[in-house]
C-alpha cells in the first residue's frame, strides 16, 4: 500500500509505510540519466552524482556527508543509469528526519567546487578505466553500443576517459539547472514512519524548492540494420560473450511476457541455460540472461564466459536454447517460472529499501504504480502460447548481435553462427 501527495512545487512524494520494521528508506529520483547527454557532455549525470557527496555549505566535506549517516548506523548511496538518477538512504527508523536532511542537502546545495570537480574527474576516469580492464564489464558495454549504435543508449552511462575530461564546471551547473527540478523529481520513503510525519518533513526540507525549468529531452531511438559482431581481442583465460536481441520498451505491456521468458531461459539455477549449458554440457561457469527496459526501446541479453576454444560450440547451445523458446513451454515449467517472479517479487518487499525502490522507480519512469498485486495477476494471466509468439517475433536471425572480448581470431566466422 503506498499514499501519493504531489507539493506546489511539482515535488511527488510517495510513502509506504511499513510499521513492522525498524527502518525508514528515503529514495530521491530524478528523471536524468545518460540518454539525455549530448555526445559532448556524455558522463554528465553520473559526474554530477560523484560531486553531490564531495560537500554542502552546510556539510562541508565528503567525510561530513558519509558520517551524518555511517555515524547512526545508516547506509548512503547513490546510482546513475540511462533514464534516472537515484540519491538514497537507509537508516533506524527515529533517524528519518536527518536522514532526508541529508540527502535533500546533497541534491540542493552541493557546492560544485572547481577542486572537487577536478579530484572527482581523477576519480572517474580510474572508475572508467576500471570498467575497461574488467572483460565481464568490457563485454556488456560493446554489446549495448551493438545494440543502440550511435545513440545515447549505447554509450557507458559514465561516459569516456575523453568525455569525462573536457566536461567543465559551466556543463556541470547548466545540467543541473535543466534535470534537477522538483517537476522531475519523486521522493519515496519506506518503512517505520506514518504518511503525515513523511509528508511534513519532506515540506520543510524540499517544499521551497523552486527551479522550474526543465528543458532537455531524450534522443529517441528507432532500431536500424546495424553490425552484428564486435570482437575486443584480449588475452584473457576466458572468452566473454554476450549475444543480445532487441526487446520491448517499459511501456509495453508484453514486457512482463518477456519478463517471464527470461526466468525461464536464463534466471536462476533452474533456467534452461544453467542446466544445459552449465550442468549438462560443462561450458560454463557463469551464464546468465538479463532484461532492458527503456522508454522506447528494450533488449534480452545473455551473458557466459567460456573456455575460448569452446567459443562457437558455446555460442550454438546459447542460440538452441532461444529457438526453443519458439515453442510453447510445458505447463509445469511455466508455473515454476511463475512462482519463481512471484515469490522474488514477494521477498523484495519485505525490505523497506526495496519497497520505496519499488514505488519511486515506477513514479519516475513510468508516471504510475503497478501494486505488487497488480504485477501477479499480469504473471498469473500469462500463457505458454503469448510467450511462444512472442519469441517467434523477436527472436530473428536478422536481429542477433555478439559480442566478444577474448583471445579471439575469428570474427568473420562468429557472424556465420547467429541463425536461431
């Protein structure tokens, strides 16, 4: 059960609260995210993220900002993706109030100082070169840029060590002053707290905010005939692989479809890729599937990291197990499958983090809230057959991308192998 007060200001505000707990959550999202960058500016959002905990007027220092909380027992974090922003806090339930003080503090009144920005652009750039010397990550990143080529979509939401280098104060403060609006911002708290205490703390610590302009928008993306392959020649002990299919967007209904299909194909130790590729054939040590939903776009991608002259033989038994998914799936897979979302989803919400995750992520990408309830009767209502036809829509030969990142000398040949 969630309640939601929309202030003056724009500000949403949405409370769940869940007196059988000790703790309070506090989430602050912002619709900005790294599909709103310019090629220029790319790495922006999640820059303004790192300096939003180097320091406040009234915190003065990034030790100042972790101790108001670490020092209570609490948790302080943040998180930038390609459509949101996320600043957000876990604490002891009598601890709320300071708690959303900081966190409002930090999107409000962050400094943005010169020596800030210039340590914090160090700090990323090794952040960045981190990413890039880790071929689980490398792999993930070519297969996105596979699959939303030259788009915002398909560019590392901390951008690149040359992005994040010419990016000045200037670029810093005019982002904010666009995506940091309280007409693009959802609060959402969670836990040992009542919705009238909630809502009048969030008043007097965000009620005067009044910026008032957003002005950026997103790129939209409409799928184009692209690359199929990107090989990264690395020496590496394993080949990574991630062989990907566009999918649907986050307002398409059939993504709880979808949704489904991935559990069975490649979520938990019971999905078909486990058993088959890990347990039966031994290619496999970590194999996994995994789902985006975007605005206007989506994609189903797998991952797997295999011996590298076990490479092609790896790939075919990834693309067998799509093609099955053409067929509709024995009847008690798939209420296996059902109970598996169900009671994940179910276990998610006994945490109040999860739980103000949960309201505020929908708030802000999608304008509404499905209820926990709402979601298990879409699973429940889910057939074999949608499933089935769905994968035969999706699931084409023309629309498979690969990506590689190994001891690799066969590009050309790896592009013959993607027919499902």
């Amino acid at each position: 059960m969630y309640q939601k007060v929309t202030l003056d200001n724009g500000l949403k505000i949405i409370t769940s609260p869940m007196p059988h707990t000790r703790s309070v959550s506090v989430c602050i999202y912002l619709g900005a995210g790294s599909r709103y960058e310019s090629d220029a500016e790319a790495g922006v959002s999640h820059f303004i993220e790192h300096l939003c905990f180097r320091g406040t007027e009234k915190r003065h220092s990034a030790k100042d900002i972790s101790t108001a909380i670490e020092g209570l027992g609490g948790i302080l974090n943040g998180g930038t993706d390609k459509e949101l922003t996320v600043y957000w806090c876990k604490v002891a339930m009598h601890h709320f109030p300071l708690a959303l003080d900081v966190l409002a503090d930090m999107v409000l009144n962050s400094r943005i100082e010169s020596r800030d920005l210039e340590r914090e652009r160090k700090v990323i750039i090794e952040e960045i070169g981190m990413s890039r010397d880790s071929p689980h990550q490398l792999v993930g990143m070519l297969i996105d840029e596979l699959l939303w080529p030259k788009h915002p979509l398909g560019r590392d939401v901390a951008g690149s060590k040359e992005s994040v280098a010419g990016i000045d104060r200037q670029q810093v403060l005019d982002f904010i002053a666009c995506e940091y609006t309280p007409q693009n911002t959802v609060v959402s708290i969670a836990g040992n707290v009542s919705h009238d205490v909630a809502i009048e703390n969030v008043g007097k610590t965000l009620g005067g905010w009044t910026n008032k302009h957003r002005c950026l928008t997103y790129l939209p993306y409409e799928e184009t005939v692209n690359p199929q392959v990107r090989v990264e020649v690395r020496d590496t002990e394993q080949s990574h692989l991630c062989l990907a299919l566009p999918g649907v967007s986050l307002l398409d209904p059939r993504r709880f479809t979808l949704d489904l299909l991935n559990v069975i194909l490649g979520e938990g130790m019971s999905s078909r890729l486990f058993l088959e590729v890990r347990d039966r054939l031994g290619l496999a040590y970590n194999i996994h599937s995994y789902l985006d939903h975007f605005h206007d776009s989506g994609a189903l991608t797998v991952y797997a990291g295999v011996e590298p002259k076990n490479l092609a033989v790896g790939i075919e038994a990834v693309l067998k197990q799509l093609a099955c998914l053409k067929e509709p799936v024995p009847q008690e897979e798939l209420t296996k499958a059902k109970e598996l979302s169900k009671g994940r989803l179910s276990l998610r919400m006994e945490d109040s983090r999860s739980v103000a995750g949960w309201t505020g992520g929908q708030e802000i990408l999608n304008g509404s809230i499905l209820t926990v309830e709402e979601v298990v009767n879409r699973i429940d209502a889910i057939t074999a057959e949608d499933m089935a036809e769905l994968a035969r829509e999706l699931f084409v030969s023309e629309r498979l991308r690969l990506s590689v990142v190994g001891p690799v000398k066969t590009e050309c040949k790896l592009a013959d192998l993607l027919e499902i």
